[in-house]
C-alpha cells in the first residue's frame, strides 16, 4: 500500500502542468477569459492573461503580422519593456482582439 506521500509525489511526477494557453483556442473562451481578468481589477493579472493568449496566438504570428521582432513581443509579454500604447495595439489586433473604451458605470 502506497503511503499518501509516495502517492504526492507520484502525482508530482507524473502530471503535466495547468497551461491555459492550451485552452485559448475559441474567440469566445479568449473573449470570456480576457473579461474576467479586466473585471478583477489587477493589472499584473491582465497583464499574465494577455501573455497567454499571445502564447496561444503564436509570437511568430504577431511578429509577422505587426512587423516588430520577436524579442521586443517576447520582452512585452514577460513585462520586461512597457510598450507604447500603438504597439500594445498592434499587438492586440494580431491576436484578433481589439481595444474598447466605454464609460464606468
């Protein structure tokens, strides 16, 4: 019988770790998991969700399609560099997403 630590760690070995860019495959999920995160509230939370779309995106397909290089979206989307809001937009726009402004209500 196998003691409830042989047990910890056999499940430690042999699983593979939560990745939600996995699950960001559908307009709706990205769409629902982006709205959540911004009605929290964080901005470091943001920050990370968009991270993961733009994994889930592709770095390649955002440099491709916004012409920055990929170490300049690798450095933004590890917080490393605090893009210009032009660039944020562009990079949203090749993620298929888009920036609205609306009011607090």
């Amino acid at each position: 019988m196998e003691s409830s630590a042989e047990k910890d760690l056999d499940l430690m070995l042999n699983s593979t770790p939560f990745n939600p860019s996995d699950y960001l495959t559908e307009d709706e999920t990205v769409d629902s998991f982006l709205f959540e995160t911004i009605e929290g509230g964080d901005t470091t939370e943001l920050m990370e969700a968009i991270k993961e779309v733009a994994k889930a995106t592709g770095v390649k397909k955002i440099a491709d399609t916004t012409g920055l290089n990929r170490g300049n979206i690798n450095q933004i989307i590890n917080s490393k560099s605090d893009p210009k809001l032009s660039t944020f937009i562009k990079m949203l726009n090749a993620m298929g997403l888009k920036m609205t402004i609306s009011s607090a209500e």
